[in-house]
C-alpha cells in the first residue's frame, strides 16, 4: 500500500482561548498559501486542542471562520501505519488459485471479503497445506458446495454440458476404471465421474444419474452422449489431463469458505492506538492481522513491520511550547515548527524544529509579521481574526504584555478588517463575559493552563470581564470548584484569576497546601481568606506566572 501526504495538523494549547484558536487558523492559511506559491503538495490543517469560549465563538461567527476540528490525543495510531500490500478475495475462491495468489506476491495471509467489504475470514499458506494433508474423504467436493466454475479452472476444462454457477451438492468423486459391467455396483446418484473415452463407460454413469462426468486427455464425447447428457442434467467437462492429474487436482477447486478461519479473528480499527495493540500483537503468532474501518470494511492487513516506520502525525503548535499544554500524546508526533510569545518550556524534539519565539503580547503579532515577510496578501476575514487574538491577548493594549509591534500590527489588521477597534473589543469582551448560563467546569476551564517550577506543579485559569458584579456572582462558584479541578489534574495549587478589564485588576482565588502563602510572598500582599486581590494585575503570562514561579524555585 502506497504512502500517502498526511495533513500537517497546525494547533494551540489546551483550552484554547481566541489567540490560539485564531493564530491555529491563520498560520494554516498562510503556509497553504506558501505551499501553492512553491507548487507544494502538503497540506495545513488548523486544529483544537479543547472547547472554545463564548469570545472565540464570537469571534469566528463574525469573521464567518469554521471552528477548528478537534483532536484530544496525537499518539501514533494504525491510520498512521503504512498498511502492508492486500489481496482481498470472496469466500468461493479456489484453493489453488489461493495458493497462487499467496505465492507469487509473497503473502502469508488473504483476507476473506463479501461484496461490501465485510471480512468474513482469513485464510493462510498453513491453512492450505493441512486441507492437502488432512483430506480423506471423497465427499468433499460436496460437502464444501464447490462450484463447477472452480472445477474447470483448476483441471483447465472445458465445459460442454451443463451450467458453470451450478454447486456439487451431494455425491462423491470417483474414478471409473472399471469394466461398465461393474460400474454400477458402485457409481450412485449424483456422483462426480472421471473416466476416458469408452463409450460404455460414459453411457453408464450417465445411466446412473451421475451428476457430473469429467473426460480425460481431452478425448472426444459423442453427439449421442451429450445429448443425453443434456436430457438427464448431467453436466460434461473435459480436461486434457489423464485420471491420476485430475484426480489429485480436483481437491484443489475446493472454495477457501470451507477451511478459512472465521471465529474469534482479531482485528483492529483505524483509529486504535498503537499503544493499545502492541501487547496484542506480542501475545498473538500471527504475521498479519486485518484492519477496519468505522463501518466495519476491510482497509488492508497490518503486520509487526508495519509499526517499525510509522507515518507519525505530522504537528505545529501555535501559542505554546509547554508539553503540560499541549495536546495529549505530543512527545509521539513529529513536531514540525513552535510560534510561540511565551516562556520557553519543555517541549523536547528528536530534530531541529523551526522555532520562532518573540516576546510580544500575542501569537498573532509574530504571524503577522510572517505574512508581511512572505509577501502574502491578508484576507479580511484572516485579517479579522487576527486583530481579535491581539485585542483579547492585550486587552485592548492594556496588558502589560502589549508592544509596540502588537499595537501596530492590530492597527493595521483593523483596517484590512473594516472594523473599529474601540468598539468592536466591547462587543468581543461582553460575549466573552457572557457567563450566567455556563456551568463551572465551562468557565473554569474558558483559559486554563497547567506550569512546572521543579518539584511543584500547578494550574492557573484566568476570566476577564468588564463588568465587576459579574465576577462578583461567578467568585463563590469558582472557589467551589477549585478543588475537584486540583484533583482532577494532580497538581498541587490550583489558582483563577477574576480579571476586571476596565480597573485593570485581579482576585486572585487560591487553592491548595501553600498556594496562599505562595500568592502573598510573591506580591507583597495580604490574603482575605483565600483571595489575594492584585491592582494592576492583568497578565497571567508576564505579571503573575513569574512571580510565582521566582518565589516556589526560593522557597
């Protein structure tokens, strides 16, 4: 099986807020459009990593946007295995033409198919070889409804009576080498004949109601036998081979139903994670094991080889670079580039990787920049959203995180956008804000993110609003759920900003052993409880993240 170009999946963080969602879109769009102006064949695809929020909807809904699909988990899976060449056939398939097919393409295993592709069976050389070994029996042509088509393509007959669809239902095989005298103390109705050119001969089996007569050494058969053939349902066939050959071929025209294996076969979906089959293959003699699809069709046969070059998903991750943050199973995938405005993380590749880290206030500013150097005209709508992500990241250039070169780049998307920035970022945060009708996991985990200051991990979820009684009625819910959200991720503190966007502050809610202590050592303030109100504090990544990473490596 052929290898194909896989897509090149292009995504952000965990809980992805709009920069990630937006700067996923638009760096997929911006390397298509590179690939097409280098007549490239490689695809880009903008992924998710979570659910968006109510801003991102807004967002994309505005700027007419497809949210990304979603994926949860990049570990190598058999869709990403290079399927070994199959040869699937139908359940009345010869023995020999089986053991042809197995021989001269040099397969241990056929894969047995109906019309639509359902697998019925497998039949292997071994299962072959013990249909030869273990035959006695002259009734086996019948007792495996082997088709007259099957018996002129293995004794390479002809046949001059008869119907090619029709079965052997009843009877045995038997060679009439007898004087005919003799003949019909042992020839029985329905038998199958092989016999020569006497006349006689041929003239009793018919007599006998034989079923089928098979004449050797491609002798000539009378008018008068065929005819009489024909009016008692015999069928004819000749054959140029002599009574031994045709004998000992004809067990070869058996259909592979009647030996094939058909219960307990263990195959495997497209979607199943190597991970999870390994152990299967270990425990299990076999050289190859079928695959399927989600509708139950045969795709191809997947063997131990086949997971020695795995086609590993192919990833760019986009306003992250932590493995913490990334989607699930990133340590398998082939990591391709990282554009990223954070802190660098620990996000470990087997080879060099494009590697772009600015510090600037948004993913989206450094992607810009990217279109201006690869002379790439922006469309509105990819215009848009990447104003968005830098509105949202900066909030509205009140962040700290906000530069120069983020309030130049928004200013000049705006435009190729159509909209005004002042009010175009009310409507975003009051959608974003919009939190009556969400439950707490919803908003809790709108902007989450999981950081490592050695030994200690934690997690900080972040809500920006511009209305104040809002974060007011969402505080008491937040704090309740703090500590299922700890247990559920194991870490040890657990922290949410309630960010208000017009008074440029934040209630920092903490959660855990030490992490109020944490909060107060690093910003020199008091705790109400379990709330460390911070004036001035908006920015999870340059004002919060830092000083608490400085004062758990002190402490």
């Amino acid at each position: 099986m052929q290898s194909r170009e896989k897509d090149i999946n292009v995504i952000g963080h965990k809980n992805p807020d709009t920069d990630s969602i937006c700067s996923a879109i638009a760096y997929a769009w911006l390397k298509n459009k590179i690939e097409e102006k280098y007549n490239g064949s490689r695809r880009y695809m903008a992924r998710r990593a979570g659910q968006i929020s109510s801003e991102t909807s807004f967002v994309l809904n505005t700027f007419h946007a497809d949210v990304p699909s979603y994926i949860n988990d990049v570990r190598s899976q058999v869709s990403d295995a290079i399927l070994d060449e199959s040869y699937p056939v139908s359940a009345d398939l010869s023995l020999k033409n089986a053991w042809r097919i197995l021989t001269e393409r040099h397969l241990a295993t056929l894969p047995v198919v109906n019309k639509r592709k359902r697998l019925e069976g497998l039949i292997t050389l071994g299962d072959i070889a013990k249909s030869f070994m273990g035959v006695y029996g002259s009734t086996i042509l019948s007792e495996a409804n082997t088709p007259y088509k099957n018996i002129l393509e293995t004794i390479d007959g002809q046949l001059l009576v008869g119907n090619a669809q029709d079965c052997v239902t009843r009877g045995k095989v038997l060679i009439a080498a007898a004087n005919p005298d003799l003949m019909e103390d042992y020839i029985a109705e329905d038998d199958i004949v092989i016999l020569g050119d006497r006349y006689e001969s041929q003239l009793c089996a018919i007599e006998m109601n034989a079923s089928c007569l098979i004449i050797c050494m491609d002798a000539e058969v009378s008018p008068s036998i065929l005819q009489l053939a024909e009016e008692k349902g015999c069928a004819i066939m000749k054959t140029g081979y002599d009574t031994f050959i045709t004998a000992r071929l004809l067990n070869q025209s058996i259909p592979i139903s009647h030996f094939m294996v058909r219960d307990n076969l263990i195959t495997f979906r497209l979607d199943d994670f190597v991970e999870d089959i390994n152990p299967i293959m270990s425990r299990q003699r076999h050289r190859d094991f079928p695959v399927l699809d989600n509708k139950d069709r045969f795709i191809g046969m997947l063997s131990r080889h086949s997971l020695i070059d795995m086609d590993k998903k192919k990833m760019i991750l986009v306003d992250h670079n932590e493995k913490s943050q990334a989607v699930d199973g990133i340590s398998e995938a082939e990591l391709l580039e990282i554009i990223d405005h954070h802190k660098l993380g620990h996000v470990e590749t087997l080879q060099p990787v494009n590697f772009r880290n600015q510090p600037v206030g948004c993913t989206s500013t450094i992607i810009y920049r990217m279109y201006l150097e690869n002379q790439i005209q922006i469309p509105p709508e990819i215009a848009g959203l990447m104003c968005s992500a830098i509105i949202s990241d900066t909030l509205l250039f009140r962040s700290p995180t906000c530069t120069p070169l983020d309030r130049q780049a928004a200013t000049d998307l705006a435009k190729l956008a159509g909209i005004d920035m002042e009010s175009y970022a009310k409507d975003m945060f009051n959608a974003g804000s919009d939190l009556k009708h969400k439950s707490p996991e919803e908003i809790f985990y709108q902007d989450f993110k999981k950081f490592t200051a050695g030994t200690i991990t934690f997690g900080v979820g972040q809500i920006t609003s511009m209305n104040q009684d809002e974060l007011n009625d969402i505080k008491q819910r937040m704090t309740d759920y703090m500590e299922l959200a700890k247990a559920h991720h194991e870490v040890d503190m657990i922290y949410f900003m309630l960010t208000n966007i017009l008074e440029e502050s934040t209630e920092l809610l903490c959660y855990g052993p030490g992490a109020v202590e944490n909060a107060q050592h690093a910003f020199g303030k008091e705790a109400d409880g379990a709330v460390v109100n911070l004036p001035g504090v908006v920015s999870r990544k340059k004002q919060l993240i830092p000083k608490l990473m400085e004062e758990l490596q002190q402490s």
